[in-house]
C-alpha cells in the first residue's frame, strides 16, 4: 500500500474535514467501506481514514485514484483543488483570499514585501526562505501554489480592476539577489501594462506620506460593498466597519496622488532595471 502524501497527520482544520467529508460521501455513494475501497486504490484503510477525517493532506494521486474508482463526475477533483489553493494560504488570510476571488476592485497599499499577487515564483521562494521558521520544500511549493492560483485573477475576464502602491524601498532592498530583483522587475512592468492594472511607486523620498500607519488593502465586492484588509506579525483582520473604510479610501487617495504615476513609475522602473 502506498502512503506517499509527503504528509505526517496535522490538526484538522475547515478545508480538509470539508475535502473528507467528500471522500466520504463519495465512498458511501458507491457503496464501499473503507476497508473496500483502500486496496481498490492502493492506499492502507489508516491513509483513507485519516483523509476522511481531515487529519491528512491527500496526496495527488490518492485524488486521482479515488476519483477514478468512485466516478465522481470531478466532484472529489475540484474538492482538492480548492483545499491545494487554500493549504498554502496563511489561516488568518483566507477569508480575504476568498473575497478577492468575487472582488471586481482592489487596491494594496504595500511597504513591506512586494504583493503576492504580482511575486514571480524567484522572488516569492526568497521571501519564503528568509522568514522564520522555515518552510519544508514541500511547504514552499504549496505556498508558491497558492500565490500562482490567486495571480489568475489578474488576467480574468470581466476585469477586475487592481490598483497597487508599492515602496520603491521593496525593490532596492533587492531581495533574494540581482537576477531575482531584475525579474521581479519585469513583472511589475508586465502586469503595469495589463489594461486593468496600475502599479505605482512610492518614491523613497517622500516627506509627504499617507500611509506610515502600515500597509492595507481595499476591496470592493461583486456586490459593490467595500471591505478592507490589515496584516502584522501572524495576523490578519478583514474590516467593515464604514467608518474605518471611510478612513481607509480616505488614505488610500492620497497616497495615490503622492506616488508617482503609473507612466512614471513605468520609467523608474525600467531606470532601476537598467542599474542591475
């Protein structure tokens, strides 16, 4: 039997007791115990238990498996798909993530890492390398998943429209080395061109600053109800409250008037590139 997940058992959390309760349901569907249905996929009846009760992460082909013995018409597929999109989400920022999945605006103001919505993979794993404690290369991957779903959203149709603000200090810190910096480079300047996206440079000489109370984001729903985001050390908070939105908006213009504009940050960016 093989047990190949690259997984011990983990504290059950809400994506992969719901990812269980699929395998489940699909097992008792076809009419299979879990002693049945273990050697029909090549996994121990402690493996299928342990999914099911969403103490493990499932492995790739413990979901391809499954999904051909039971004939879930893609159901238990899809299942794993939202729980790998997830799994390299921080807790405290799914509930954002979601969000931004049925958002129709968005706009970031960052001054601490480049936004992971426009990190080129070399650029996300030395990030995730620097910052204790260390990820499992296993870890990384699935964190760099789970940024690499999330940045479709820049390219969707009907646009989302995106609105990033970032520190020119981000940049010049040249994290992860010279080839990184360069490629992460060229990626703002792809996505600045995308004609539902701005990327705009906060100068590192700026008397005049809006946001020194620590980055945000603001986002607007399908529904056009506007939400925000704040983050620190292993925390995340998702606001509501209009008063604090207002406050936000209110911030959030001015910053984008005392960055430069996205033609000229388009210009530094290539000058920038051009002293690599």
């Amino acid at each position: 039997m093989t047990d190949d997940s690259g997984d011990d058992e983990v504290e059950p959390d809400d994506n992969l007791r719901s990812f269980g309760e699929t395998v489940k349901a699909s097992r008792k569907r076809a009419g299979l115990t879990q002693e049945q249905l273990a050697p029909l996929i090549g996994y121990s009846v402690q493996y299928v238990g342990s999914v099911e009760q969403g103490r493990r992460h499932p492995s790739q082909k413990f979901v391809n498996k499954t999904e051909a013995v039971l004939d879930t018409f893609g159901v238990i597929g899809i299942a794993a798909k939202q729980l790998t999109r997830r799994r390299g989400l921080a807790s405290w920022f799914r509930r954002w993530a979601e969000l931004e999945e049925g958002a129709v605006t968005l706009n970031t103001y960052e001054c601490r890492s480049v936004p992971g919505l426009l990190q080129p993979e070399p650029y996300a794993r030395a990030l995730i390398d620097n910052v204790p404690p260390l990820a499992t290369p296993e870890e990384a991957d699935a964190r760099i998943a789970a940024r690499t779903e999330r940045q479709k959203l820049l390219l969707r149709t009907p646009y989302v429209l995106f609105s990033f603000i970032i520190e020119q200090a981000l940049i010049e810190r040249r994290t992860g080395g010279t080839d990184v910096t360069r490629e992460l480079i060229d990626r703002l300047l792809a996505c600045g061109a995308l004609p539902n996206v701005d990327v705009q440079i906060m100068p590192l000489v700026q008397p005049v600053h809006a946001g020194t109370d620590g980055p945000f984001q603001l986002l607007e729903t399908n529904e056009h109800e506007w939400l925000g985001y704040s983050e620190g050390q292993q925390s995340g908070i998702v606001i509501s409250d209009p008063k604090d939105i207002s406050l936000l908006h209110q911030r959030y213009a001015k910053l984008r008037i005392q960055a430069l504009n996205p033609a000229d940050s388009a210009g530094l960016l290539m000058r920038m590139r051009g002293s690599l």
